[in-house]
C-alpha cells in the first residue's frame, strides 16, 4: 500500500506542473499583466509602467516567470492580491474553511440521503417507493442548483421566515446556528449530487443482489436486513464510491454560484470578486487550490477502493 501511495503521488507531478502552467498562463489572457496588477484605471507614464514592468518582473522570459512563481508556490508564497494587497494565504487562511465546511455539509447530505434511499428503491423495484424515488431522483438531477437556492430563499426566508438566506455563522464556534445557515445552500449544492448517487446506488444494488453469494446468504437463513445491508451493500458501494469522489470537484465549483447567491464568505465568492476586479493573482491561486484538492481526492478515493473490495491489491 506504502509503495502505491509513493507511485501515485509522482504520477501526480506532471499533472500539477500541467496545473500550475495553466493557472500562471491566466495572467497572460490579460492584454497587459502589468495594468491587471496595478489597476487599469492608474494614470501613470511609460516610464512609471516599465518601472514596475521591472520591479513586479515581468520583463523577464514567460519561462523565467513562471519558474519564479512555482519557486515560490512550493515555499507556500502564492503572492499578494491587486485588489487588497494582502497575502493571498491569508485571505485563503479565512476563505478556504468556510467552503470546506459547506462543501462537507453538502457532501454527507448526499451520503446520508442517497445512499439509503437507494438501497429502499433497490430492494422494492418496481413499487411507488421506486417509482417516487425515480421521480425525486431526475428531478433533483435535472434542477439547476442556483434555481434551487433562490426558490428555497423565496420560501424558507422570505414567505416562512425560518431560516437566514445570507451570511455564515462557522460549525466550530456555534453547531446549531451554523447548521441553520448552511441547510438551505448544502441543499442547494448537494441535491444534484445526492440524485446522482442514489441513482448508482440503486442500480448497484440491483446487479449485487442477483449475484450467486447473495441467494447463498439467503439459503443460510440470513435476514432481509443482514444480507442487504452487511453483505451486499458492501460490495454495491464499489461504484458509488467513484460518483462521491468526483462529486468533490462539482462541489468545489458549484460553491462559487452558491456561495455567491447566499452571500457565504468563501473561497467561490472569492473567486467572483476576483474575476470581477482582474485580481489574476488570487484567482491562480484559488484554481491551483481547487485543482489539487481534486487530485487528493481522487488519490483517496483509489485507497476506500482497496479497502472495501479486498480482491484489489496494489502491487
């Protein structure tokens, strides 16, 4: 397992070194990266703007450049906002949790939700259980997530009054009225994962239960309950645990409409405060953040499978 863990990290250096050159490279959709750093609205002289063209480095050969960014990059400098001039890790140091706890909130939604109601719609095919599962399913599915949010808005704040459409209150500091303000945009950024999952859950289920091991189990006088959910579920959730991986990026974005909508101080809104104010900086910085926590995250998806399917081995 040791020597599998070591190889997949080194498979990950190109694909971070692919990563981190797209994400410098942004800088240099802009037209002047110099105007994008000091404001496009600043009247200064050709000279002043060579100066600082000078000072900031960016008269130097784009490969220079980027050596000097990915230097620093793997130090932990990943630069100073144009819009702030603060570190940007300092600005991640407070955005960054708040996406991860509604990007958790949103992900054990779709776990807790999911994953029973599929195993229920499996094992009554064919039922109104199924049916309304079916139904709920393409539904959440097909509902766009910023849609979603604004009818929840609508109803939950605005007409019943029950829960705080804005803001963010952190799960450490105060559980309970944290919980309050992330139910509305968990739901509104988990439900189309949540119908995905459950989906692959149910047609998991349906495939292990026809298996020869599972009538066997029956055969023995095992109960309803002990055989579907001890020894099939176990080996349905092979597939599953696929969708919930790379359920962790479509969170991750999904979070920039969400967090925007519901005026959630994260890393997403960050990211439209960026792009609104050319602040190029912290958007390479939020990609690259995104993109390796993409990799991460499927690299530990690749373990689950190793334990939950012992017939993998990684030699």
């Amino acid at each position: 397992m040791t020597g599998y863990i070591i190889r997949r990290l080194l498979q990950m250096i190109p694909v971070i070194i692919l990563v981190t050159l797209g994400t410098f490279l942004l800088l240099y959709l802009n037209a002047d990266p110099v105007r994008a750093t000091i404001g496009v609205g600043e009247d200064l002289t050709q000279e002043q703007v060579t100066a600082i063209r000078h000072e900031l480095g960016f008269d130097k050969p784009i490969p220079v450049q980027y050596a000097v960014w990915l230097g620093k990059v793997v130090r932990g400098d990943l630069g100073r906002s144009n819009r702030t001039h603060q570190l940007i890790t300092t600005e991640l140091k407070t955005r960054l949790p708040v996406t991860l706890q509604l990007g958790l909130v949103a992900w054990l939604f779709g776990i807790v939700l999911a994953i029973p109601a599929g195993v229920l719609s499996a094992t009554r095919r064919g039922t109104k259980l199924d049916i309304l599962a079916t139904v709920m399913t393409i539904s959440g599915a097909a509902i766009p997530g910023f849609w979603l949010g604004i009818m929840l808005i609508m109803l939950f704040g605005v007409v019943l009054r029950w829960l705080p459409t804005n803001g963010f209150v952190s799960l450490f500091d105060n559980p309970a009225e944290g919980l309050k303000y992330l139910v509305l945009p968990a739901f509104s950024l988990g439900l189309a994962g949540a119908a995905m999952t459950m989906r692959q859950t149910r047609s998991a289920m349906l495939e292990v239960l026809a298996q020869d091991y599972i009538r066997t189990a029956r055969a023995k006088g095992l109960s309803q309950r002990s055989v579907v959910w001890v020894h099939a579920l176990k080996n349905a959730l092979l597939p599953v645990i696929t969708i919930m991986g790379l359920e962790i990026g479509r969170l991750l974005g999904g979070a920039v409409i969400i967090e925007t909508l519901f005026a959630i101080p994260g890393m997403g809104r960050l990211i439209v405060q960026s792009i609104m104010d050319r602040d190029f900086p912290v958007i390479q910085a939020c990609v690259l953040i995104v993109a390796l926590a993409v990799l991460f995250s499927n690299l530990v998806t690749d373990l689950l499978y190793g334990y939950l399917n012992p017939k993998i081995r990684y030699n």
